[in-house]
C-alpha cells in the first residue's frame, strides 16, 4: 500500500504527501526507508490511565516524534475528543478540557501539529448537545497554539447529509490548515475507518461548494479523461516497479480495471497470499524509496522517479517539517514560516484569486449560455 500511495500519488500531482497508517514500529520504519513521505496517528490522551492502556505515555511519544525527525520526515500527531470516554476513564472532566491537555501535550513534544476535531470518537462528541460546537472549539485551540490543525471530518457520524454537511461547514468556511484529515477517495464501501464524512460519491458536489463559497477546499475540477490517464499511468508504473523488484506480479488485465473501476467491487481478484508475501519480501529485503526510484527509471517512468526522488530530498533539506508545511508541483516548501496567517480582520488574510479562482469555477457541468 505505502508504495502504490507513493508512486501513484506523484502520477497525479508532483509533490503529493503520502502516510500509511499502521502499527507504530512499522510506520516508523516505512518512513524511515522512504517508502512514505510523513507520518500521522501518533495518538496522544489527555488521561494518565489511557496513555497507560494504550502502552504508552507522553514521554515515549515525544521520543517516537524525535526518530521520525532524526530522519527528516514530518509528523503529526493525533487526538481528539471522546477517546477517553471511550476508554472509560474521563476522570469527570469535560472533553474539551481533556482535548486541551492533549493538544499541549503535543506542543510539548515538539510535533509541528495534530490531527484532532474528535476524529474516529466523533459518534461520543457528535451525539451529546453542543458536541459539534465543542469541535470547532479544539480545532481552534490547536490554531492559537500554532500548530498545523488537520481538523478531521474524516470518520462518518451521521447518515444525515445535512447534519455531516453542516459540520464541515464550520471549518470549510473560516479554513484550516486541512479541513479534512482524511477525505476518501473511495466509496463508502472501501472505506476501512467505519466510512468518511466525505468520500468519492460527494467529489462533484464539493467542487460546486467551492464555486459557490470562493472557497479554496483543496480540490480542483478534472475532467474524465484526465483521470483515465492519471489512473492509467499510475497503475502501469505500479506494474513495472513491481516486477522490477520481484514482488507479486499486476496484470494488464488488472491495471485496465483498476484503471475504469469505481471501487473494488470493479477490480479483478488479487492473490491475497502472494501479496502479503510480497509485503514481508519488501521489510526482509530492506527495500528502501531509492530501490523505487531505481525501479521507475529502468522501466521508463524516468518522470515518476524524478517526482519520488525530489520527494526524497525532502528529508535533507528539512524544510517540509515546517509547521502545516505542504509542496507545490515544482516542489517548493510553502509553510507558516515563509507563508504565515496574516489575516488581521475584514479585507485581510488569503483570498482565492488569480488563476487557483478560475480553476475553481471551471466545473465541468456547467452550462454555457451561447450553447443554449
């Protein structure tokens, strides 16, 4: 998964950021290896009791953030309210205040943000009275504590279209650093964290509500030959590394569906037991992001390769450890070091204009009134 995340993603737009969540040791060393460009779920709690349960406590996250930094990879961490509620030990305190403790925590520990708006607890916050309020609330506190905010909307709470459209709203509009910790790419069917506020059936309908805003929400209008070709072109190069590197090989009959398929229920059958295979022949053989580059190169996706090893580069530099740092397809850092939040009150701060304004409004389902 890490690699076809990092090789696809470049496909679609250099200088994509790519994690893959998992166990801690073996994201840790997916990252390391430069098979992931940063790394996120290092879960922090705002009780001594659930860090305890989770085998963990602030101390050794503060040390597992320092040996990701150590290798040049950004980090963010992970909380949000309710998750002590759930591990049954809020000692009486309001989950607002225990999601403060997290978020300082976090700043403690020297992560240059979080990931928090209640996030896979949001059925806990989302079900009590003033719960979503409360969500804007510590997605707040992380932003007057400077630390990039990722403000979740990613886990599904209601099956209300309105209620889970209602909620988005309140970082949609005034913005964060990412409005969504995860909006998934699939539909809800394949989507392994219990389904997202947001998912491949509702791309049409946030493009319409960045138009309608002037809002700039992340995502940009494509037509259905761009992504056919990017889709395409990523599984092709997927294909190549594979069988460069000797790993379960990807058929030209896979890649042509994966190519046009909607979700998994379109895609051909895997050998599931040659795939995990080939996932422990990569740890074994200490297959690193150069051993890819190299891959890519030597089957004529010298384009791809140049895209994974300015990724790679990144880890020297350091400037994409920043704080809410992202690149630009060409690769340059912008962060809140070199583009910092000058909003100072109406008529100040970012506005959408220029050229990212008219790719906004480009949707392709527009009517144009000289057809008519």
């Amino acid at each position: 998964s890490a690699m076809a995340l990092l090789i696809g993603s470049q496909v679609g737009r250099p200088g994509v950021l790519t994690q893959c969540s998992a166990e801690e040791a073996t994201e840790l060393e997916l990252g390391i290896r430069g098979l992931t460009t940063y790394a996120e779920t290092l879960s922090v709690y705002g009780t001594e009791k659930v860090f305890i349960d989770g085998d963990d406590t602030p101390y050794s996250k503060a040390f597992l953030n320092s040996a990701y930094a150590s290798r040049g990879l950004k980090v963010r961490f992970t909380s949000g309210s309710g998750s002590e509620v759930l591990m049954g030990s809020s000692e009486k305190k309001s989950m607002l205040y225990l999601e403060c403790r997290c978020l300082f925590v976090t700043k403690g520990a020297g992560s240059q943000g979080i990931q928090n708006g209640s996030v896979s607890c949001i059925g806990v916050t989302g079900s009590v009275p003033a719960g979503i309020r409360e969500v804007l609330a510590e997605n707040l506190v992380a932003a007057l504590l400077g630390l990039e905010c990722a403000s979740s909307n990613d886990q599904s709470f209601s099956n209300s279209d309105m209620r889970r459209t209602a909620r988005t709203m309140l970082e949609f509009l005034p913005g964060t650093d990412f409005i969504f910790s995860g909006y998934a790419a699939e539909p809800n069917y394949d989507n392994m964290f219990a389904g997202s506020n947001f998912d491949a059936e509702d791309f049409d309908d946030y493009n319409v509500l960045q138009r309608d805003m002037q809002v700039d929400g992340g995502l940009r209008p494509v037509t259905e030959e761009q992504v056919i070709h990017v889709r395409n072109k990523a599984a092709r190069a997927v294909q190549a590394v594979f069988r460069n590197l000797g790993l379960s090989p990807v058929s030209d009959e896979q890649v042509e569906a994966v190519t046009y398929a909607h979700g998994s229920k379109d895609t051909l059958p895997r050998d599931v037991t040659a795939d995990l295979a080939a996932a422990e022949d990569v740890l074994k053989r200490g297959i690193t992001g150069i051993d890819v580059v190299k891959a890519l190169a030597e089957t004529g996706f010298e384009d791809v390769a140049a895209s994974v090893l300015n990724m790679l580069k990144q880890r020297v530099a350091g400037d994409y450890m920043q704080t809410a740092a992202i690149l630009d397809r060409d690769f340059h850092v912008l962060s809140g070091v070199n583009t910092p939040n000058d909003y100072m009150g109406p008529g100040t701060g970012y506005r959408v204009d220029g050229e990212r304004w008219e790719e906004i409004k480009q949707i392709p389902h527009i009517i144009n009134p000289k057809d008519i």
